[in-house]
C-alpha cells in the first residue's frame, strides 16, 4: 500500500470511529450541594433521631462518585457565611475547603455579601474556581458564565443570584451594585450560547418558585441546580425539557444526576440525594482542614454561657412562632427598654439544644453582625410591617416575624396585605396613630427583608440623630453599635444562666 493511501485511510477510520463515538450516548455525572452556610461538622437537628452532615464524609462520597463516570461538581450558592466556622474567617475557611475538593463552579448566594464587597473580592481572589453571577454588575471578578468541556462535550454553565439580594442582605454591602432580572439575563446569555455548546447548565441561586418558572419561560435550559430555597428535591423534576435539582442544604445530602446525553438531547437522566451521615469514610485531607479551623475557635468558643431547659426551636421561625423567637425577641425589648420588638425569622439560623450552652450555639443561631436599633413608629407602620411579616408564610421567607409585647392575629385565606386582623400592645387594641417605640436591629432598619416602612421611620423620626451607619442622614432612637445583638444574648443568658421559654401565643393564625 502506498504511503498517501495509508494516510488517507488512517484519516477515514479515524472520522469514521469519531462519527460512531459521538452517535452513541455520552455519559456524564453531575454533582451539586447548596446553601452549605458553613456547617462542616456534623450536627443533629431538632426533629432528627441522628446526627446528619459533616463535609469530611461528603467529600470522600463525591471522590467516589467521580471516579466513576466524568463529574463536574457544582455549587448553588450560600457557601461562605453561616455558621461560625464560616463567620470567625469571614469565609476564608469555606474557600480553602472548596478549593480542596477541586469545585468546578460555584454561583453566588445572596449571603456571600453579608461581609462586604471587599472581603467578597478577596474571597473571589482565593478560589481557584470560577464564581458566576451574570446578572450581578459592578463587581470585579465575577463571570457571567464558563464552557467546561466534559468527556468531549461542551457543557455552558450560567449563574444568577437572587434579585433580592439588596434586601437579604445588609443594603451597604451591595451599593453601587445592580441584581439584574434572571429571566431576561438567562434568556440573552442561552441566546449567546445556544450555538456554540452541546449542553447548558443554570447554576441559580433564586430558589425553587423561581426556578420553576424560569423553566417554564426559557427555553434552551437542560438543566438548572438550584439553592436558595433549602428545597430537598429527593428526585430531579422534569418541567418541560428541563431538569431541576436541588440538594437540601448544610452537607446534609450530596446532588448526584446522572445524564446520557444524545444529539445534545437528553437521552435518559436519573438522579437522586445521597444523604451524609457521620459513619464510614472521610476524605481525610478535608478533615484535617475542618480541624484545623475548628481547634482556632475552639478555645473562643467552647465558654458555656447557660443552660436551656427546654430546646430552643431555630428551625420553624419562617413559618410560626417560636419560644426561641419569643426569647430573642424579649432579649432585644429588655436591653433597648422599647415597648414592642420585632426581628425576622431568618435572621435566626440555628436551633439551641436543650442542655448547657455554649457561645458556639449562640454564634450558630445569631450569625449576622447585628447590632440593635429603637426607632419610632406610627401604629399604622407598625401594621403595615406585620402585614409584611405573614406576606409569604407559604414559602417560609425570612421576613417572618417573631415578636415581643405585641399580640397579633393573621388569616392565611385573605389576599396579600390583608392579611392581619387584629394587633394588641400592652393588652390593648393597637392605635394607628399612636407613636411606639420599636426595637429591631440594623438590618430590619436599613430596609432589609423588605422592611421599608423601618426604613421610612427611621427617615421620617424626629429623635436623637444617630445614624450609626445605618443611613446618610437617618435618625434613630438609640443605636447599640458597640455590641452585636449576639453578644447582648450572651450577656443575658451568663445573667439568667437558666432559660425555660415557651410559646406564648403572640402569633395566632386564624384558621377558617
């Protein structure tokens, strides 16, 4: 055979076994985690009979899994802050992790602005894997979107965050920043993609609701792995030609989907959550990072500060009153001397176990740097922030509120700002016109979670200035800047050392 001949035949088979390999399905595997929050170790929530998570486990599961079939292993946000083995670093402990398990992307959560633009930035610097947020702008260092190349397939990869980002979070974090519509921001980058990938991918921070509808408004998405919304999809949802997925959150569950991909179609998909549970084999290059920062805050931490007598319930505060909730909020009246308090449900973020306390607990429950704010309000704002408060208790949004030295009662059946029927202080039919004193903490009183009427009260107060960084030209009562509403518990509980709440029946829903 002649030399060109032999070439030419060379040439022929090797387009020929080319065009069978890519006729035949192409397997891939993708696994995703969400709204970790810090939480490396293991813990056993309330309602639990076992301790659940432990990010040492979940990485040895993940290299497992991954040596199994190609794997890109994703992340839908809320990684960096959370519990205190995330805040003491300001997340830097989190990056170190990730970079550990070799993620390939991470979008971003509402929460990794919680410690500032500039901290976020170096954050960002650290990570040796792409951060995304395409319809975030005025942010150095974020990507729109990236194209992984996985077992020769052309995988485009798309991140949004929460366009509520400004008000979950403290509104100085973000300034100068804009949260972009996810919908139009999606639609123009797959417009852009479409032609040059065989698969996309939407890495969302939005939560589930949202996620839905992008589905069933955007065409050309294949797959979208969410977070934001703590959804424990125990099986992928098919709407339309898209796929959804969501892992829980804490480390308690690893995402694993896996994807036979034909023609740029979806051939076949199965997924499901691999729950993490402290037994069996852990990654122990992980563990030892975990031990590493957790022998830094252990020392700091360990001091016990009280005893519960009861468990101290963190995990239903979105949704109902708490005797966790009625305590911080009775916390917060005593210290400002107000005559009614109100803090968000999601700004509590952890249960307290009946036993001794530790200020660990206390900084796992209170993670935020908040510090507390009196401002004055008419009776009518007052309403106007409760009717707030009930106006998404079906999704468990943060902006719930627990209470002290108010009574009030809400009706789920009546329409979206109609909801509360009846309000008491001091035992008393509220007053409309009426000035009361309100303690909240600076989060509330900048706007956060929706809270413009604080934010319109404190605008409109005629009390002593004291903007305390707040607001550029806002007044307030009293501002407690020099300790965050953590360390006000702290202080209550090494006093009382003893704390027996119950519920009180100050959030009454009236049920038809």
């Amino acid at each position: 055979m002649k030399k060109v001949d032999a070439i030419r035949l060379f040439v022929f088979l090797f387009f020929l076994c080319g065009s069978f390999a890519h006729g035949q399905p192409v397997e891939i595997r993708i696994l995703h985690i969400n709204d970790f929050h810090g939480f490396a170790e293991s813990y056993q929530p309330i309602g639990s009979d076992e301790p659940l998570g432990g990010i040492a486990y979940l990485a040895h599961r993940a290299n497992e899994l991954r040596k199994e079939k190609p794997t890109l292993l994703l992340c839908a946000g809320d990684m960096i802050q959370g519990h205190h083995w995330a805040n003491l670093f300001q997340g830097e402990s989190v990056i170190e992790l990730m970079n550990q398990m070799k993620f390939d992307a991470m979008v971003l959560g509402n929460h990794e602005f919680d410690f500032g633009q500039e901290v976020l930035q170096k954050r960002i610097s650290e990570a040796m894997f792409p951060m995304l947020g395409a319809n975030v702008k005025g942010l150095n260092g974020l990507k729109p979107f990236i194209v992984r190349e996985v077992k020769g397939l052309k995988i485009g990869i798309i991140g949004i965050v929460t366009e509520e980002t400004p008000i979950s979070t403290h509104p100085q974090n973000v300034e100068g920043l804009q949260f972009l519509s996810s919908m139009e921001v999606v639609g123009e980058y797959i417009s852009d993609l479409k032609n040059r990938v065989d698969f996309i991918v939407v890495l969302s921070h939005i939560g589930y609701s949202n996620d839905r509808r992008l589905a069933e408004n955007i065409q050309g998405i294949n797959l979208i792995v969410g977070g934001h919304s703590h959804t424990k999809l125990n099986r992928p949802v098919m709407i339309g030609e898209t796929i959804l997925v969501q892992a829980w959150e804490h480390g308690k569950a690893l995402g694993v989907l896996d994807l036979a991909l034909e023609h740029g179609k979806i051939a076949k998909y199965e997924g499901y959550l691999e729950e993490i549970r402290p037994k069996g084999q852990k990654d122990q290059a992980v563990s030892a990072l975990v031990e590493k920062f957790k022998e830094k805050v252990s020392t700091l931490l360990n001091e016990e500060v009280g005893e519960a007598e009861e468990d101290l319930d963190g995990e239903n505060v979105r949704k109902r009153e708490t005797n966790f909730g009625d305590l911080l909020a009775d916390i917060l009246r005593q210290a400002s001397g107000s005559d009614i308090a109100l803090i968000n449900g999601g700004g509590i973020r952890a249960s307290i176990r009946k036993g001794r306390i530790k200020l660990k607990d206390v900084y796992a429950a209170l993670p935020f740097n908040n510090y507390i704010v009196t401002i004055k309000l008419r009776g009518k704002q007052i309403w106007d922030a409760l009717e707030h408060g009930v106006s998404n208790v079906e999704n468990e949004d943060g902006r719930f509120p627990q209470v002290s030295g108010l009574t009030f009662k809400y009706s789920l059946s009546e329409k979206k700002g109609e909801r509360v029927k009846e309000i008491s202080i001091f035992g008393r039919p509220i007053d409309l016109d009426k000035e009361y004193s309100v303690a909240t903490h600076d989060f509330l009183a900048a706007g956060g979670d929706g809270y413009q009427m604080f934010r319109r009260g404190l605008e409109s107060s005629k009390e002593v200035p004291n903007v305390g960084g707040i607001l550029k030209g806002g007044k307030v009562v009293t501002s407690h800047t020099g300790k965050w509403l953590r360390d006000i518990v702290v202080e209550y509980l090494r006093e009382k050392k003893r704390v027996a709440p119950r519920v009180e029946d100050r959030i009454r829903e009236i049920r038809s």
